[in-house]
C-alpha cells in the first residue's frame, strides 16, 4: 500500500500537510509526491488498489484537472483538500467518490486522524 499526495502548488497548507504525511509512515508505506498535473498512466505516477491519495486542489481549476483524471485513482481511497467550501466545489468533490473532503482554511488534525484511521486498518488487515 502506498500513500500518495499531490498538490499542484507547494503552499503553506500544501508544506505542513505534505510534513506531517510523512510523520506517519510507520507500517512501512511508501510515500508519493508529485504535483496534479503530472498525474498521468504510467508506472511513476499509478496508484494501486487500496492506495490512500490525499489530492489537494489549490484552486477550482486543479479540482476540475483532478476530476477529468478521476478514473485513474478509482479503485484507490481518496482524502479531498477542496479550494473553499462553496456549494458547487462541493458537488464537483463528491463526483471524486471521497472518503473524506476538508479545505485549507481548516486545522489539519480531522484530515491527519482520518488518514491516520485509515492507515491503521490497513495495518490490521
């Protein structure tokens, strides 16, 4: 299982999410990082099955990027970073099928316990 963040843009949001994703690598997952618009086919950038991505949208057009590359982290689990909590950049986030969606103006600590949560039933399986 890896876990795999992308985020177009290194902002301060992007930096501390990106530093404490690799605080949790315990159980020996790889961590990814790569920026959105290199996600593309190919053995670099394919996220597996069961995979956790954690996908940041610095913007409405970077979630608009992500959603026409959806089919390409289908069958992993996806954690959302919206661009803001406007009603439309909401269901333009549920077409994404997230296990959890949060925005940048948030403290990170649901976002961090949530993958946490996820990493760890992996653990357990």
């Amino acid at each position: 299982m890896s876990l795999c963040f992308y985020s177009e843009r290194q902002t301060p949001f992007a930096r501390e999410l990106y530093s404490r994703l690799s605080r949790l690598r315990r159980g020996g997952e790889k961590l990814t990082v790569n920026r959105i618009s290199n996600f593309e086919p190919g053995p670099d950038v394919k996220t597996g099955v069961g995979d956790v991505v954690v996908l940041c949208a610095g913007s409405n057009k970077e979630l608009d990027t992500i959603i026409s590359k959806r089919e390409m982290f289908a069958d992993s689990r996806v954690i959302l970073v919206l661009p803001d909590n406007g009603d439309e950049t909401i269901h333009k986030g549920y077409m994404l099928k997230p296990r959890f969606m949060d925005f940048p103006d948030s403290d990170q600590g649901a976002l961090i316990d949530v993958i946490k949560s996820v990493l760890a039933r992996d653990r357990h399986d």
